[in-house]
C-alpha cells in the first residue's frame, strides 16, 4: 500500500515558500511540543498561568545573584542558560553565572529521563507541572537545538536583514506594527536584541502565555534573519 505523500508534500511547498527548499525540515519531533517546552523553559509559571514560586528554588546557589528572586531563580534558564550550557556557556560569567552545568548534554537522548528529573525531589516541578508540561519541556531539552553558537558573532545574532524583513513584514509586523512599537506595554524590539541568545529563543519559541507564533518549525536561520532585520532597521526608542 503507498503512503500518502500530500502531507510532505504541503511541508515541501512551506519550506519553498520561505527559501527552505534545500534545507533539512525536521519531521522527528512534534515542533508544537518542543515550542511549548522553549517557552516552560523561559518561565514555566507564566505559561501555566501559576503565581510565581514564594521560596527560592533549593538547587540555587546561596550566593549568586538571584538567590533572594524565586521569580527568577526557578526559571530553567537561570540556571542553564538561554544556549543551554550553563555555566560553560553564555552564563560563565556575570550576574547570572551560578556553576550549574547545561542541559545540551541531554540532547538527542530520552525524553522520559528528562522527566525523571524534572519530578526528582531535587527539581520538585512533579507537583507543579502536567504530564503534558513534563513531556514538552522534556522534549525541549532534547529535540530542542539550542545552541545559536552559528548564528552569533561579537554578541550580535547575524542574519541576511532583507530576507528578515520580508518575514517581519508578513508575520511579525501584525502584531509588533512596522517599526516595531507594539503593543505599547513593551519596549520597542529594536531595544532588545542585546542578548541575543535571548531573542533567538524568544523568536523561535514564542514569549510564555502570549499569542505570540513561533518560528521554530522553520529553519533556525529565518529567526536570525528576523532579529538581523530587527537589529538593523528597527527604531531602539
């Protein structure tokens, strides 16, 4: 019996659109799932729509930083990083250094050991997070592709602006408005690509409980054009 080919097909006729024809399109993991999972990741309470944890979480070091913020000290970038290297990574030093090593070691291994320690008393997250949650932010940790090392140089996301900005203008303007000024509540996104290991998680996995669209199922280079366009052309105040 032949397969039906019209799903791949629809997935062949998306990547050409983008100028994807030639680039691999991951069919392996639910990128829905590892989008969600990015966003548990960035600030799990907030997607969940929980209040933020009242105790700081207790594998936080005593003595970094954010010791006295649980808000942010039990954001699973805190400690691993947006790269997800953790202390060998992005946050080998500064404010948000805490010794705590990455998560990439995990990466291309098994979801369900993820899991395991996520609900281990250390992690505690077995009473504050769903099975569905577990299984997307398990599959973040290991399908997820998080190290934007390629797609920086001198602190800065690089990226071919034009073709950026024909995504910006199709996807993102929608809601961020021309010159990126919208919604009014937030700064202006010319302002925020300083991290930009931030961004890039940010773009390809949408901002937690927000009607944001993420990126991730197209090829991480279409984020970084977007954030290179944004970095170029867009107005920082």
């Amino acid at each position: 019996m032949m397969k039906n080919t019209q799903p791949l097909a629809r997935v062949a006729l998306l990547a050409a659109a983008f100028g994807l024809a030639t680039a691999p399109f991951a069919l392996a993991a639910d990128e829905g799932s590892v989008a969600r999972g990015g966003r548990l990741y960035d600030k799990w309470y907030k997607e969940t729509n929980q209040e933020a944890p009242k105790e700081a979480h207790p594998l936080y070091p005593k003595d970094a930083s954010y010791a006295e913020k649980p808000n942010a000290n039990w954001r699973c970038k805190e400690c691993h990083g947006w790269d997800g290297k953790g202390a060998d990574g992005a946050y080998s030093s500064g404010k948000h250094f805490t010794g705590i090593k990455g998560i990439n070691g995990m990466q291309g291994g098994d979801p369900a050991a993820v899991v395991a320690v996520l609900t281990a008393p250390a992690h505690g997250f077995g009473d504050l997070l769903s099975d569905v949650d577990l299984t997307d932010l398990a599959n973040f940790v290991v399908h997820g592709d998080y190290g934007y090392d390629a797609y920086v140089a001198d602190g800065k996301i690089v990226g071919d602006a034009e073709n950026g900005g024909q995504v910006y203008r199709t996807v993102c303007a929608n809601c961020h408005g021309a010159e990126g000024k919208l919604p009014k509540e937030m700064p202006p996104l010319g302002s925020l690509v300083g991290n930009p290991y931030e961004v890039m998680h940010k773009v390809l996995n949408g901002q937690p409980h927000e009607a944001m669209p993420a990126l991730r199922a197209f090829d991480h280079q279409i984020a970084a054009d977007v954030i290179a366009y944004i970095g170029a052309e867009l107005p920082a105040e």
